[in-house]
C-alpha cells in the first residue's frame, strides 16, 4: 500500500491512501498508552480525517510489535502521569481528554475500523468499542481493568458495552477485571472477524475498499442511525444533520435561501405534500 505521511507527530502516526486514512497510536514501549497529548494528536488526526472529503474510511491501530516482540492496540490512559483529577498534560493540567476523541470517532460520517493486535485494555478496549468495526489479530486481548486500577468508564464504556455484548456479560468484564482472547471476543459480538497478525492491515484496508464502492449518504445515514438509536438527543441530533444536508440538496431546499436572498416570498407551491 502507498501509504502517505501526512503529518509527522510525537505520539502517533497518520498515514493516508486512496479514500483511506490511517491512524497509528505509536507509545509501543507503553503498550500505545494514551497521555494527553496522544489524545490531543488523536483528536487533530481524526478531524482532519473528518474534514477530508475523498477519505471514507479510518484504520485506527496501535504500532507493533514492541522490541520485547508483544503487540498492543492500546493499554488505556497511561498511569505514570495520572495524577489526582485526571491525565497530567505539559502544561500541568489534568484532563480526561480521551472522553472527547470518543465522541469524534463515534459522530465522524466516516467509518472507523479498530484493527486490533495485542492488547486493547482499558481505556484501550474503550477505544476499539466504539470505533463502527473491530478486526482482531488472533493475539488481541480484550478487557476492562478500571476497578482494579482506580478508574472506570461510565458513559460508553459502560453503556455501550452493555448494547454491543449484553448487560450479563458487561457487567462481568467490567466487575471482574478480566481478559478475554480473540475467539472470545467473537463469540460475544465484541469484534467483527479474527485473522492473523500479517494480515490484519491488508484487511482493514480489503474491507475499507469494500465500503468504500458503497454510496457516501447511505453509509454516513446508517452511521447516524445506528448511534441514534443509543445516544438520546445527540444522536437524534446527527441523524437530523443529515437529514437537513439532505433537504439542502433538494429545490425546495433551495427556494427558501433563494427568496430571502432576493427578498421576495418564498414560493413552495410547486413541490408536492407527498404521502
Ligand atoms: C496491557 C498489559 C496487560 C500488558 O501486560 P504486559 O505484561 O505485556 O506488559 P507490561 O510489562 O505490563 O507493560 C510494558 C510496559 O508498558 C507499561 C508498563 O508499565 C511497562 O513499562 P516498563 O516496566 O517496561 O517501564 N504500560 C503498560 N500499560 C501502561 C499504562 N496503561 N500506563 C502506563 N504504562 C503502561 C499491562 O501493561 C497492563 O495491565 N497495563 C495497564 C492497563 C490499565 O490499567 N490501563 C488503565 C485503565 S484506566 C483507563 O484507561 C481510563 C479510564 O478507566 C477512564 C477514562 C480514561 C482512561
């Protein structure tokens, strides 16, 4: 693949290549733990992704394997520089950062694949779990390690979870703290498909394209639509986003701004009250 570096970073890597974008948390000697400036890099990668109207798909991933050999997608929020109210940043101030990158990966019209090798743990897990897709190396290992760390995710690392897997089987990730293989993950509907570690990216990129031959509307709607049905206003929010880009492609649409803009009437008498 002629991937092209688009920005260089300290934390991450971000590549782009035909209507596909790639983002790579790159702390391989953290098992990829995020500080705030991963997030910060994170948030910027992936609203440029947002932004760019020939990307339609995000490979998001974690760099590996590590010079110990091990793989990780990514080990959560990174504790040596936890402080006492949140993930010290350069200037000193405690944040929780992650939390806003969840939501840009969640409401991006654009589809955003985890590919998943070695750990995605915590915060981590978080991450894959709210990206639209998951595939799995065969080495991935799942799990939540909150409570036995000090911290937890209630909002969609807790709600979220309990849609995809179950209420049962979320509570039991999160109350017990354990760590789940590929094969499991599976059979929970936690990811999408297991392969091995050489071919994870070739397919990412192979179901990518796949998308990618899909009608942008159609997909960016259904996105909306399956978050709408989780998200209260928010979601209802994106869904009528799309719905009003819609209207604005359309002639009735575009009377209304044309009469104010020539300060006449509107006349919408021609378009129909369909059934
Ligand atoms: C991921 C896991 C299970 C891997 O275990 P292993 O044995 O393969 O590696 P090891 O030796 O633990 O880790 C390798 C190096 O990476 C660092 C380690 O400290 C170690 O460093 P050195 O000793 O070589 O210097 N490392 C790994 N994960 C780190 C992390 N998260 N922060 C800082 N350094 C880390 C194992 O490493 C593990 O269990 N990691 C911790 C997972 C964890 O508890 N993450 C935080 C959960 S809380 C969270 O993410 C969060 C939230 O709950 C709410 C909001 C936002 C974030």
């Amino acid at each position: 693949t002629n991937w092209q570096t688009v920005k260089s970073y300290e934390d991450i890597l971000y590549h782009k290549t035909d209507g596909i974008a790639k983002i790579t948390i790159n702390r391989p000697h953290k098992r990829n733990a995020f500080r705030p400036k991963t997030v910060f890099e994170l948030y910027e990668a992936f609203c440029d992704a947002r932004e760019d109207t020939t990307i339609g798909v995000v490979l998001f991933t974690g760099y590996g394997p590590h010079t110990d050999g091990k793989y990780a997608f990514c080990s959560g929020g990174d504790q040596s520089v936890r402080g006492q109210a949140g993930y010290i940043d350069d200037e000193g101030t405690p944040r929780l950062n992650v939390l806003d990158l969840q939501r840009l990966i969640r409401s991006m019209p654009k589809v955003v694949i985890a590919l998943v090798a070695g750990y995605a743990i915590g915060g981590g897990h978080v991450l894959h779990l709210i990206c639209d897709l998951t595939i799995a190396a065969d080495n991935a290992v799942f799990g939540q390690t909150g409570p036995k760390v000090g911290s937890f995710d209630g909002g969609f690392g807790a709600s979220y979870l309990a849609r995809v897997v179950g209420q049962k089987k979320a509570r039991e990730i999160w109350f017990l703290c354990r760590q789940y293989n590929a094969q499991q993950a599976l059979e929970m509907g936690l990811i999408n498909t297991i392969v091995s570690v050489e071919q994870l990216e070739a397919e990412g990129i192979q179901w990518a394209k796949e998308i990618l031959e899909k009608s942008p509307i159609a997909i960016r709607c259904l996105k909306a639509a399956f978050n709408a049905d989780c998200d209260g206003q928010a979601g209802l929010q994106e869904l009528a986003g799309n719905a009003t880009l819609l209207y604005y492609m359309t002639l009735e649409g575009a009377e209304g701004k044309q009469a104010f803009l020539e300060k006449r009437p509107p006349n919408f008498r021609s378009f129909p009250w369909l059934p």
